[in-house]
C-alpha cells in the first residue's frame, strides 16, 4: 500500500505509514484523456493520437505528471491498436 512515512515525535519513536489517494491527472488534461479514449473505443485512431498529443503537450505545460503518464501510455496504445 502507498504511503507516506510520518515520524511521531523528536526522540526517534516509531514510524507509520498514512494512507494517499493515487495521483490524479488535472481535470483539463483527463478530459483530453477521456476524449481520446472514447475516440479509440469508436476505431477513430488519427483522432485519438493527436488528442493524446494535446494531453501530452497540457500536462508538460502544467507539470502534470500523472496525466503525462497517461498520455504517453495512451499514445503507445494507439500503435498497438
């Protein structure tokens, strides 16, 4: 399970972990993302590589990494598919 380690106290006690929600693309970049996606899904394969090429573009400009990710597996789908 992720998570970030968090010391309880200055005199080295022990250590937990607390739970993180998963990363999430910024809301701009997802709907490039699921526009892209739904583009795959109709056989559109043109559409969906430059949508993924947006998303890709939007999330660098936005340092959003998470959507960078997704962009770039999507992108490599698109190849596949």
């Amino acid at each position: 399970m992720a998570g970030a380690l968090f010391a309880l106290g200055d005199h080295g006690e022990t250590m937990r972990t607390m739970p993180q929600e998963p990363p999430k693309a910024t809301p701009e970049v997802q709907a490039l993302l699921d526009q892209a996606r739904q583009a795959m899904r109709s056989g559109k394969m043109a559409p969906a590589a430059a949508l993924y090429d947006q998303a890709l573009a939007r999330a660098r400009e936005l340092g959003d990494r998470k959507g960078e990710v997704d962009a770039l597996r999507g992108r490599g789908n698109v190849h596949v598919g």
